[in-house]
C-alpha cells in the first residue's frame, strides 16, 4: 500500500504565507490609489467628473489590455522556468513602476505607467498556479477562498489608507504603494522556495500558448472547462462596474471625497474578508462547489440592483454585504476548473483565467465609463446614474444561466492520488494542509500542441 506524503515543511508553509502575503501587499499597493487615482487625473487635464470618468475608462483599458497580453506569456514563462522568479521580478517592477507615477508631471506618463502596472500585476495568474502546485484539488476551493481573503484584506486597507493619505498630499499613496511593492519583494527574494520542480515543468516556451488566443485554446481543450470559464469571464466583467465607476459615482450621486470613498471601500474588503476566509471554508464541506456557485451569484445581482437603485447613501450601504455574499461563487468556480486540466498544465490554465478577467478589463471600463458619464449628462436617454450596476446585474444573472448549464456537463473528479491523507481533514488550513503532489512521469512534461 502506497504511504501517505510527508506532512509539509517549513519551507511549504513559509511558500503559502509568501503568497498569501504576496497577494494581500500587491492588493493593498493597488488599493490605495484607488481612491486618488480618478483625482489626479482631474487635477492633471482640470476637466469635469464626466470628462474624468472617460480618461479613467481609458486608463482602466490600458491596464487591462496588457494583462491581457502578459498574463498567458507570464503563465507560461512560469511553466517553463518556474513560479518564483516571475513573481519576483514582477513584484520588482511593480515597486519601480509606482515611482514613476508618483512623479510623473502629465497625464501621458501616468498613462504609460499605469500600462506598465498591468504586465506587472500579470503575476497574480503565476501565484494562482503556485497555489495549485502545492494545494491537493479537494482543497483548492479553500485555498483560492484564502487567497481571496488575502485580496480582501489587501482591499480593506489599503482604499482606507489611500483616502486617508491621499487628504495629505494626492500623489502619496503612489510612494507608499511603491514602498510595499518593494518590501514584498525584499520579503520573497529571502523566503520563496520554487514550487515548480524541473521533472514537472515544460521542456521549452512556445510562444503558441504564450499569446492570449493562444492560451484561450488550451479551454477549448477542455470542453467541461470552457463554459465555467465563460461564467468566470461574466462575473469579472460585471466586476468592473465597480472600478470604473465606483469613486466618481459616489462623488457624483452622494457628494463622497477620497477619505469617504476609502472608507467605505474598506467596508467592502472587510466584509469580503468574512466571506472569502471563513463562510467559504465553513460551507465548501456542506454545499460543495456546484451549489456555493448558485448561491453566491443571485446575492450578487441583489448587491449589483441595490447599488444603482439607491438614491441615498445608507441603501448604499445596504447593498455592499450582498455582494461580497456574491464572493461565493468564485473560489469553487475556479476550484473545478483546476481538478479538469492536467497538473503540468496548471500555470496555462491560470494564464488563460488572467487573460480572460483582463479581456473583460479591456471592455468592461469603456461600456461602464462611458455609461455612466452619457447617463448623467444633458443628452441622456433617461436620468440613471446607476446604469453601470443595473448593467452589472443582468450580466451576472446570464453567468447564473450559464454556470447552472455548465455544471450539469462537469464530469465526476477523485480526489488525487497524491494526497490520501487529506481525507482525514475537510478543512483547509493555509499552512498545516499544504501538501505536494508526486511528481508526474517524465513524458508528460511536454506541452500539448
């Protein structure tokens, strides 16, 4: 009889907290300018809110484009060379990147750095395939659940302390988002084992699955993967309702500044936080991956319909635990696309998910934006400021149609072979539970064509 793996070292466990950690500073780095980032913008071409809010669709689509572009080649490079050093470098660059734009004096600079941000944050698709790596698949929910709370602490902070310290001076946030960045990789640089051995990586880069059409291939592939990847790509497109319109509708509709904004976006972190780190541990063992994904997106539409409805700020409010409740839906969505795609091919797979959410990028800015700024205005077909959220609704109630169709199709997974004791536990604990996988036979660390 085959002997259970080796309980996880030191270094395994030290691997999870760097990217939990990792995740949790890029997001609190990318949270604080948040709340500034709209107005500098302002200050840089002295227009108006509906001005700004094109100029934002516009920064949103560039940073979403290059991740659309990087997020495959950084998948793959991870494949090929392994996850640490794509994460450190890209951590590096982020740091570097957020000088620049601390002092950039015109708009065109900021532009080009907020491009540079988006190939940078690309490595958050390689942290995914990380997790995937050393986390046996009856435990990935849990742990893409924990990687989602280190998202939301990240997020609970840091558009708190942007507003606070963007009260102080607008381009501050910038320097102490460039000052995280480059702790966190000081931090990886001494802690980060590889996680990716030699016998289990690629033997060469093929820019065939580098380009993002390329690597959206690799679903197709998969066919009880592609439409969960379609559901997946609906809820990040609703998704950027929010981060193209959030603080100049606040500012539009209730009068909110950057403290306000950053406040209450630290609300919604928090409560994020409860849902991602502990109802998604807590309900995973009791309703399983298919039924969280039905629960959490109609909570989510609920959330989406409150927020553009309101014509006050407290049924605002009321509308921020609906959605975080929609945060649900994506750990278990992106946990059974995993148990369907071949160990070796983790890291695509990952890249193809990025590419995905950063093509929902690419779009959802302009629609939202420029939604938002036509409704507001003079020639608008009817007064509805909250037009980007009511949008969002609809979309996520086509993902629920579509996620309840794709589940029916799934085929059955057993747990992995490499990881019998993890029966013994239905909890995921970030760092007593990390367990490797076996190595797989050699002949299968090719990429498929």
């Amino acid at each position: 009889m085959a002997s259970a793996p080796p309980p996880a070292s030191s270094g395994q466990k030290a691997a999870f907290a760097f990217i939990f950690v990792t995740v949790m500073l890029d997001m609190l780095a990318f949270g604080i300018i948040i709340p500034v980032l709209p107005h500098l913008i302002v200050d840089l071409i002295g227009g108006s809110i509906a001005r700004a809010a094109v100029w934002s669709s516009a920064f949103g689509t560039v940073y979403m484009l290059m991740q659309f572009v990087f997020s495959p080649v950084q998948g793959t490079l991870s494949d090929r060379f392994g996850r640490r050093t794509v994460i450190l470098i890209s951590s590096f660059g982020l740091g570097v990147d957020f000088i620049v734009m601390a002092l950039t004096p015109t708009l065109w600079l900021l532009f080009v750095g907020r491009a540079i941000s988006g190939i940078c944050s690309a490595s958050f698709s390689t942290a995914n395939a990380y997790i995937a790596d050393i986390v046996p698949k009856e435990k990935r929910a849990a742990a893409f659940g924990m990687m989602g709370a280190a998202f939301a602490i990240g997020f609970i902070i840091g558009p708190a302390l942007g507003g606070f310290l963007g009260h102080f001076s607008i381009r501050l946030p910038f320097w102490v988002a460039a000052g995280l960045s480059l702790v966190n990789f000081c931090y990886g640089f001494f802690v980060l084992p590889e996680s990716l051995p030699l016998e289990r990586r690629t033997k060469r880069f093929d820019w065939r699955h580098a380009n993002p059409f390329g690597a959206l291939v690799l679903l197709r592939r998969y066919p009880q993967v592609f439409a969960l990847a379609a559901v997946f790509f609906l809820i990040n497109l609703a998704q950027f309702s929010l981060n193209s319109t959030y603080v100049l509708y606040t500012d539009y509709r209730y009068g909110w500044g950057p403290q306000t904004v950053g406040y209450t976006l630290g609300l919604v972190g928090f409560c994020s936080g409860l849902v991602q780190a502990v109802l998604v541990r807590r309900l995973m063992p009791k309703l399983g991956e298919q039924r969280m994904i039905m629960l959490g997106l109609p909570l989510c539409v609920m959330g989406y319909l409150i927020f553009g409805f309101s014509s006050v700020s407290w049924i605002f409010l009321l509308g921020i635990p609906f959605l975080c409740l929609g945060g649900l839906a994506g750990p278990p969505a992106q946990a059974l696309m995993t148990q369907q795609v071949d160990p070796h091919e983790q890291g695509r797979l990952q890249g193809a998910l990025s590419s995905l959410a950063s093509l929902a990028g690419i779009f959802g800015p302009v629609v939202f934006a420029n939604l938002f700024a036509l409704f507001i205005s003079n020639h608008a077909p009817a007064h509805l400021p909250g037009i980007a959220f009511v949008l969002a609704a609809l979309l996520l109630t086509s993902a629920a149609v579509l996620a309840r169709y794709a589940i029916r199709h799934l085929h059955p997974v057993h747990a992995a072979p490499a990881s019998p004791s993890a029966a013994l536990s239905t909890e995921f604990s970030p760092v007593a539970d990390v367990v490797p996988h076996e190595p797989i036979p050699h002949d299968q660390t090719e990429s498929s064509p």
